[in-house]
C-alpha cells in the first residue's frame, strides 16, 4: 500500500517515522493513518502481571503457536538528573508516568509493551557493584562501547503511532493518550540515547536501502529479519519462568542484555549459496537434508536442533569445515533447555543494517556462556572453520555496543534501591 501523496509504502513510512521520533515524526504518523483504535488499559492495574517481562501471553501467535513480537521498537536509554540517590517523591513521579501508560493502553502486541531495566552504574550509585556484572567485550575480535547509562526503556508496539506517542509522554511531551491522562518522568529522568528499529514479515524488506545489504534488495519479502530466516521459534527459546529470578531482593525480575550489531551482507546474499547460508545460519546437516524451505516457516516451532547437530559441532567443523550459529548456541543449554530468550529486532539507525540483540535471563552469566558457545573458539584451528571464517555468522557482524541491565518486578521498576 503506497501513501497516496509520496509514493511511500505505508510499512516503509511507519518505520522511518518511528527511526526518526520526536513530536514531528507522531503528527505525520497520526496524518498518514491516523491513531488506531486500541483498547485502554486496565482500571484496576494489579490485574497485570507481576514481572515486568510478562509479555508473552499478550503476543499474537502463529500457526506453530511461535510467540510474534511487536513490529515497532524503540529503546531509550536514560541518565538519573539528580545528584546522589533518588528519594520517594522521584519514585512516585516515576511510577505514576509508568502506570498512566497502563492504564492508557491495553499491554500486548497491538496495544502497548514497555518495561526499564537498570545499569550497574545506577547501583553503584547506592554503593553497591554486585548487583549484576559490567558490561564487557565477549570474544577477543570483537571491541564494542559499553553502555553505561543509569536506565534503558524497551518500548513496542504493532502501531507506530502507539510507540511513539507512549515515548512523546514519558519525555513530557503529551498529557493526555487515548483518552487517559498521561504524565513524564523528565523530572527524573534525562534521555541519553534513542535506538530503534522493527521485526515481522515485510519490514526488513522494505528497509533494505542501507550499507550493509548489497543494492539488489535480496531481503525476502517473507522474512522478519534482514539474514533472510525466521528466529524466535518457541521451543528455542527460554520461557519467562526460565529467565525469572528465583530469590533474593529482586525475585521475581530478569537481567537484559542489549547489545548492538552492524550487518555486513554483501557476501551472504552475493557469494554464498543458498546451502552455505542455511548450513551457517542452522546446522550442515540442515542444507544436506534440505530441511529448510524459504525463510524457514515450514520448521514449526523448533530449528530443528537435535543431537545430530549440537552433538556433531566439532566433527562438523573438521569434515564439512562449516559449523551452524544455531548449532553452537543451542551448546549453553541446561537440562536440554534453552537459558536465553531473544527480543532482538533490526535496524537502519545511522544509515547501517543492525541488529539490536536483546536477550532476557536469570543471569548474565547465562547470556556470557551462551555467547561463548556462540564464539566457537574450541572450533578454530584444527579446522577449515577460523575465529570467524565459516563459523556460524560471526563474519558478517560487527558489535558495536554492549549494556547490561537488571529488570525488576513492576512493584520496584520505578527507582529501585540496591537492596529494596
């Protein structure tokens, strides 16, 4: 569908609008489709659950009963603007911004999902340094900027419009969404960055025209993301018990780690074939069997990842010289369960094709040894597979950026102490 007055497809535009941000960028969404019709929240907020990262039974399915994450995202990374530590009356500001959104919007997919997380900087603001690692740089090629901001914001929705009109409140810029009153937390609170970027059929196709991606648009019109292959299959991901803290000051919360990733395409979409993205992306075995068809929606809800390959990971790199991302990850499982779950979305920001990779879990020494795995190095060396040559996709990403991020329960999101 094209915008009848620039020729612009409307799932282009909405992205574009929602990469671009501010009170402009809402009007023009607001002109173009105007606000959807979504339901307020609940009156009674004790209704919702008690961790932040809740989300899943709000999202839509797919046939496979694969959880579908919102299209729009945007993270907003804040600076606590006080000196010392916050006291009751921030908190309260806080809080009452956080629980005029809720009642605003119904939470789900094609309403509203938002949530904060706090650094390790903003606990050692009450003296603490144990409260959850630093960020650090996670494999000897890689020397990403740590993001060391007090705060981060991950907000979501289907609707452009939603998403940017619950950022426009936070930063004071609206009193009033859908009919709720509505207050910001710029009393507290100072932006210090903004990221942004989109997931779902269509959207990594539409935005192709970027550095990264080879100018013949070779982004299937399918895939939800820009390496061309579904992600996020249910049984490869950790549920939210799974990721939830089980005890001590902050049961019943998460850690998040956001880190981002530029995208280096050229070879994938123009050199490697077909097979070799499959057996790079999944598993050898997977393009020897042809198990994979088009963007990988015919493997239901599991890549697939069976002894065969997780259990072959070495054998694979000496005599196929290939080894499969998949298969390497799958390797930090526990009791054969998946420790991480993945919230990660693309992005054009600064021009480039990225990845925001956002991973919820119990520890972030969960997220580290899954990165490990990821890393391959026990795989390097006796091999045709190199510290990043034919091992998974490591050669066609370049981090640039790592944060960690302790998310609480609801009932401590708004300035927490060290030691609630």
């Amino acid at each position: 569908m094209s915008d009848s007055t620039r020729g612009i497809p409307r799932r282009e535009f909405m992205k574009a609008a929602v990469a671009i941000g501010g009170s402009a960028a809402l009007a023009a969404c607001v002109d173009r489709g105007g606000m959807p019709d979504v339901p307020k929240g609940p009156s009674d907020l004790s209704t919702l659950p008690k961790r932040q990262h809740a989300w899943n039974q709000y999202l839509s399915t797919d046939d496979y009963g694969n959880f579908v994450a919102a299209r729009h995202k945007i993270l907003l990374f804040l600076n606590y603007s006080g000196d010392g530590t916050p006291d009751e009356s921030e908190r309260e500001t806080v809080e009452k911004s956080f629980r005029s959104l809720e009642h605003a919007y119904k939470r789900g997919n094609d309403g509203l999902l938002f949530s904060i997380g706090y650094s390790p900087a903003y606990f050692e603001r009450f003296g603490a340094d144990d409260v959850l690692p630093k960020p650090k740089a996670l494999a000897s090629f890689e020397s990403p900027k740590l993001d060391e901001q007090d705060a981060v914001m991950q907000i979501e929705s289907d609707h452009a419009q939603v998403a940017l009109a619950a950022e426009q409140a936070l930063l004071g810029n609206r009193d009033e969404l859908n009919g709720v009153d509505v207050s910001g937390i710029t009393d507290v609170f100072e932006k210090a960055d903004r990221r942004t970027g989109f997931v779902g059929h269509g959207l990594p196709a539409d935005n192709q025209d970027v550095n990264g991606i080879p100018d013949s648009k070779p982004v299937p019109e399918k895939a939800p993301l820009y390496m061309g292959f579904k992600s996020g299959f249910k049984k490869n991901q950790a549920s939210e018990d799974r990721v939830t803290i089980q005890e001590g000051p902050f049961e019943g919360g998460t850690t998040k780690h956001v880190s981002h990733i530029n995208l280096h395409l050229d070879q994938w979409y123009e050199q490697d074939s077909r097979d070799q993205r499959v057996g790079k992306m999944f598993c050898p075995v997977h393009a020897e069997q042809n198990k994979v068809k088009g963007v990988g929606n015919n493997l239901g809800d599991s890549s697939e990842m069976d002894d065969e390959c997780i259990d072959n990971v070495k054998e694979h790199a000496r005599t196929r010289g290939i080894v499969g991302h998949s298969q390497k990850s799958a390797r930090a499982r526990k009791d054969d369960s998946p420790v991480i779950l993945r919230r990660d979305f693309d992005s054009t920001d600064g021009g480039q094709a990225g990845l925001h990779f956002v991973a919820i879990q119990r520890s972030i020494e969960d997220f580290n040894k899954t990165r490990t795995e990821m890393n391959g190095d026990d795989l390097s060396g006796n091999s045709s597979v190199g510290e990043r040559l034919n091992n998974g996709i490591l050669q066609y990403m370049t981090v640039t950026r790592r944060g960690n991020f302790l998310v609480p329960p609801r009932s401590l999101r708004s300035l927490p102490t060290a030691n609630p």
